[in-house]
C-alpha cells in the first residue's frame, strides 16, 4: 500500500461567495473581473490526497488543472496545500468555455496512465456546471473501480475501504487499486495554505501541457443554446385566518370552488 501516486483534479471555478451574471448575450456567465479559486471539493479532494500522504498511504502527489494561464494559481494552491509537482494542461480561454467533462476525463485519463497513478482524486462535482461526471468517465476510460461521494476514505488490507454518501444515508465499499474516488462536502475541512508553503509552491515543479500531446480532441461535442437567471420568486404575504387562505386558493384556481 505504502508508494501510491495519487493525481488529483483541481479546476478554477468562480469564488463560492461571488454573485453569478449572465452575460448579455445569454450565452455564458461574466468571468472578467470576477474572482475565482478551486473548486471546493477539488479542495478537498486536494486535502484527502495531504492527508494520505501524512499516513504514509501515498508517495507523491500530482494535481492537474485543465484551462487558460489563470489556472497556474489554482495548481499553486494545490501544492502550497501540501502537493508535490502539477500539470497545467493549457487551453485558451475561448475553447475553455466549452471544455466539457468529457475532455478533461479523456486528459485525466491519460495521464494516470504517463504518471503510473496508483489514484486519480476529484471533488464530486464543480460548482459552476454541477454536472458530477468526470470522475465516472475517468473511471470507465481507464476501466478502473470508482468510489464516488466518498465521505471516509481508509487503508483495508491492500485495499481501499470507502464510506459513500447516498440519498438514503450511508454506503461503505471496497475497492482494489488502482481507483478513481471523488470527494463528497463531509470527507474533511481543508487547511489553509501557510505563507512559508505558499512561498515553497512557487519552486515546486510545474509541467506546462496541450491536450494534444495526450491525443485529446477539444472540440465541443455539445453547444450552449442560451443561459438564463432563475426566475425571480414572488413574495408572499401574511393572511388573517384560514377562510382567507382558502379564498385565495379558490379565487387562482389552485383548489376546487
């Protein structure tokens, strides 16, 4: 058990705490201007990778960022968390917009397989698309066994035993290695990167990549039609007494006069 490389996916995402704006044009949200840090559940992806580490479980530690220059920040992060060297797969900012969970999986994919990864890491989702779909795909282009929404990750015997959360509660599995596990909100609370180890980042390997040296097509194999805000919710208001509820119910049609 002791040796295992682990890769760990770190997308730039919008900040958690910035209000989204749809862009005129209703094909995209506004980026320009607006701050951006890693996914939080790549954080923490990020963070159970350290931890591992710290238990003598894993050997080295590679995160991997797929998008345009900006994404070398949120590499640093990831090795100021406690990673050992990072790939910044290079996509501009154009072809970016439409880089969809398929690409990334296929990139991901390939290279565990350069780097001989033991793991590949991801957070269960991103919070701008919210699709939760590139750990499953990493999974079955590589034919690996998947642990997602991953809660609790231990050692067992050569193996890994993995507590998954699901809409009725909890589910612990085992799998064998190499795998692909994908970080659920209550797996850990990540660290903040100290000032000495953010400086120690910055002379940390960094590999500069396209996807077409792994061999991956980028075309968008879907298009965005339109985006649009949610529709404004109306407010309510208070009524006297039940009779008036019910009148009001009747007068819009809701139940029967």
């Amino acid at each position: 058990m002791s040796g295992l490389r682990v890769i760990v996916g770190c997308k730039r995402v919008i900040d958690y705490a910035v209000k989204i704006r749809v862009k005129p044009d209703k094909l995209g949200v506004v980026t320009d201007g607006v701050k951006h840090s890693m996914n939080p559940f790549d954080e923490i992806a990020v963070e159970e990778a350290v931890r591992m580490k710290e238990k003598k479980l894993a050997s080295e530690i590679i995160a991997v960022s797929c998008g345009p220059t900006q994404c070398q920040e949120t590499l640093r992060t990831a090795m100021a968390m406690g990673a050992d060297k990072s790939i910044h797969v290079e996509v501009d900012a154009a072809t970016y917009e439409n880089l969809q969970p398929l690409h990334v999986a296929k990139i991901l994919a390939k290279v565990a397989q350069d780097e001989k990864a033991d793991i590949v890491f991801t957070g269960k989702q991103a919070i701008d698309d919210d699709c939760n779909q590139t750990g499953q795909m990493v999974a079955a282009l590589l034919d690996w066994p998947q642990a997602t929404f991953a809660s609790k990750v231990e050692k067992a015997n050569g193996d890994l035993t993995v507590t998954r959360e699901i809409d009725g509660g909890l589910e612990t599995i085992k799998v064998k290695l190499p795998a692909v596990l994908t970080a659920d909100l209550r797996l850990n609370e990540p660290r903040y990167a100290t000032l000495p180890n953010i400086m120690k980042a910055k002379k940390k390997p960094m590999a500069k990549k396209k996807p077409a040296d792994y061999g991956v097509d980028v075309a968008p194999r879907q298009s965005i039609l339109k985006v649009e805000d949610p529709p404004v919710r109306q407010a309510g208001s208070k009524l006297d007494s039940v009779e008036t509820l019910v009148g009001k119910l009747k007068d819009a049609g809701l139940v029967p006069s």
